[in-house]
C-alpha cells in the first residue's frame, strides 16, 4: 500500500519542480498574461515587480524535491501545502473562477489536489504528532 503515495509523492514534486523551473528557465509556453487592470493582473504585477514570485517558484521546487523523497515528504508538504491553498485561492478569488473553466488548468489543479491529499493522508500519523494528538 505504500506503493500509491509514493507513486503520488513522486508524481507531485516532479509537477512543482517543473512549473517552479520553467519560470526560471521559460522551457514551456507561457499562459497568456491577465488583463493588466484587473485584480488578478494587478497580483500578478506585485508579485513580480517585488521579487516574490521568484522566492515561492524556489519554494516550489526545494518543497518539490522534498516530497518526492519519502523521508522528507511530510516536510515537503509544510512548504507546498500554503503555496497550493495561494493557487486555489488565485483561481477562486482573483479571476473569479473563470481560469478553471479551461480544462487544462483545472485538470491540472485537480490532479495536484488529488496527488496532495494522498500524501498527506498517507502520513497522518506524522500529521496528528504535530497537531498535539
């Protein structure tokens, strides 16, 4: 039975560590930027213009490898779980819903869901530790 969060583990590090390496290295297309005066490109603006987008695609990345390695997925998972609540928070709350009505993004955001949710299942254990129980 491990065989499945690992095969989840593996499958959702090599997702952040390839989304947080092609903003550094433009190795896949680009989706097509949001209107610049709406509130998701106003975000998108701030984020970039300070900087920050970059320190959450290195976040991507290091919590990436860290979930895919089964010692450290639980750790992983501190650092991506806050960073995958941001995108569903985005595609909720900035563009208002509108970018999961393509079935990429929300395919995409639904097998990282689903691939999160195993891992974290999987290591309950570890999760009720931390939580005091």
């Amino acid at each position: 039975m491990k065989l499945i969060p690992n095969i989840a583990g593996v499958l959702l590090g090599l997702l952040f560590i390839v989304f947080g390496l092609t903003f550094f290295f433009h190795f896949m297309p680009e989706p097509p930027a949001p209107p610049a005066d709406s509130a998701a490109g106003k975000f998108f603006f701030a984020l970039g213009s300070t900087g920050y987008l970059k320190l959450v695609k290195l976040l991507e990345i290091i919590g990436g490898v860290l979930v895919a390695l089964p010692v450290m997925r639980n750790i992983g998972m501190l650092i991506l779980g806050p960073i995958l609540v941001n995108i569903w928070c985005f595609h909720i709350f900035l563009t208002g819903g509108a970018s999961l009505k393509d079935p990429m993004n929300a395919g995409i955001m639904g097998l990282i869901t689903v691939l999160a949710l195993i891992v974290i299942v999987s290591g309950r254990k570890a999760w009720c530790g931390l939580l005091g129980r």
